[in-house]
C-alpha cells in the first residue's frame, strides 16, 4: 500500500492568511510539541513573506526562527515556500 504523507503549513499559512505574517516566534513554540508528535512528512514554517514581515515588524532574526523551531521539532522535517523571481520577497 502506498504511504500517504502529509506537509502541514500551520505555522507559515495560517497567519500569513489571517495575521499577515505576523506571529512570533515564542508564540509558536507552545504547540510545537505536539505537532513534532503528529508524525507529519514535514512541516512548512517560512515563506517569502516571513522575513520581511519578521525584520520590518516583529523585530527578529528569521535565521533564529529555523534553529528555534528545529530545536522544538527535532523529528519532524522543515521546509520552506520558495519563489521563482524574489526568494523571499513578494
């Protein structure tokens, strides 16, 4: 039987779409937890707009966002939405 795996985006899409990318890191780590213990294939947690957003108003460094998040999930895999023209721009 073929494995079905599964990328969630939580904690890149959902408060891009409702937030405008503008979650901080430390609110996130509470649910890391149990979101490494789901067994997800990866876990998309950056996206173009991420770093932007975390530079201009949040006041983070998003490099420190992926050692946090890679510390808070260490078996789940991370991925990152990339761009074809602006890496990580809009």
């Amino acid at each position: 039987m073929t494995k079905l795996m599964i990328t969630d985006t939580v904690l890149r899409d959902a408060h891009q779409s409702l937030l405008a990318t503008r979650m901080r890191t430390e609110d996130m780590i509470p649910i890391c937890e149990k979101l490494d213990k789901v067994g997800y294939w990866s876990l998309e947690m950056f996206g173009g707009a991420t770093f932007d957003s975390m530079m201009r108003f949040l006041d983070e460094d998003p490099w420190e966002r992926v050692e946090t998040l890679r510390d808070a999930m260490p078996k789940t895999r991370l991925q990152m939405l990339l761009r074809a023209q602006n890496v990580v721009g809009y």
